[in-house]
C-alpha cells in the first residue's frame, strides 16, 4: 500500500490517520485556525495551504499534546505558521482575490453589496496587515477569535500583563491606522 512508503509515515503520526481524538481536534479547530490565518494576512489560498499545514503540525505532534492544551498548542502553532507564510508572501509580492467573482455567483446579495463587503474585509485585512506581528497577533485573537487574555497568554508564551498591554497598543495603532485610510479615502472621495 502506498500508505506503507517511509516517506509518506514521516508525514503523519504513528497512531492511525483516523485516530478519533485527531479527528475530533480538526473538527473542533479547523475553521478557528483558517480564520485566524486569514486575520493573520494571508488570502484565501494560502490560508487554506496554512491551515493544512498546521493540521499537519498536530498531527505529527499530537502524542505529545496534553489534552488540555490542545488549544493553545493549535493557535500557537497557527500563529507561527502565519509569520512563516507573511514572510514567504513578502518575498513574492502576489496579491490574488476572486472573492468577488466567486461570491458573484453564489451569493444572493447584489453587485453593490458584495462590492462593500470586499472593500471592508481588504480594509480589514489591509489595516490588520500594517500591525506589527505581535499586535496583530493579539488583536486578531482577542477581537476575532474571542480568545481570553490568558489563553492567549498561554497560546503565546507570554505573560498576562505582556498581553494586556499589546492588546492596548495593538487597538491604538488599529484606530490610527483606520484614520488614516478613512483620511485617505476622504481626499480621494471614494470609500476605504
């Protein structure tokens, strides 16, 4: 069987693939993990290749998570995954988004409005994208995900007072880089 190759068991844990408490792992924090890389930066493409990334991270390392961190070691690796994917995308300088096109034709909204959520979601993305990884980090966990301060604390190695204060300076340089897009938008009299 092709599942027997030396190369392919490097790739996956020694338990069986269909080990249930893997299987549970990856319904409960897969769609967690691919927003979280999408609030990270990455578009819809690299995040679902991220995400598969990180599942494969887990399951390699799944013997040696306690199951009462299962959380913080999937977020804590999400994150990781997305500097290594921002730092691989800074070096190519892609931008790619079909989002419009796809949502043309499956959504029943009208043209104007999925042109509106477009913009707010690169709006989003784009002002997300300005933070510094470590405030942007926090934010997207604490806004988005609705992560506590500790468990983000404990996602990423940090102290409470660490998070607090990032969370703080991360929704400061939010605010001003949304003014200044707002700003922007204003003088070029169109929307952000």
């Amino acid at each position: 069987m092709p599942w027997e190759s030396t190369a392919l068991q490097q790739d996956f844990p020694a338990e069986p693939i269909g080990d249930r408490r893997l299987v549970r792992l990856v319904e409960r924090h897969l769609a967690q993990v691919w927003r979280t890389l999408r609030r990270l930066g990455l578009d819809e493409g690299d995040a679902d290749d991220a995400a598969q990334h990180v599942m494969l991270l887990v399951a390699r390392r799944l013997g040696d998570i306690a199951p009462e961190s299962e959380r913080a070691f999937v977020m804590a690796t999400t994150v990781r995954v997305a500097a290594g994917a921002r730092r691989k995308r800074e070096r190519r300088r892609e931008i790619m988004d079909d989002d419009l096109m796809r949502g043309l034709g499956q959504s029943a909204h009208n043209p104007e409005e999925l042109l509106e959520q477009r913009q707010a979601r690169e709006l989003l993305d784009q002002v997300l994208g300005e933070l510094p990884l470590e405030l942007g980090t926090v934010l997207v966990l604490f806004e988005l995900e609705q992560l506590s301060l500790l468990e983000i604390g404990e996602t990423l190695g940090l102290k409470l007072g660490t998070v607090s204060s990032r969370l703080r300076r991360a929704r400061a340089e939010f605010d001003r880089h949304l003014k200044r897009w707002e700003a922007r938008s204003r003088h070029r009299g169109g929307t952000p």
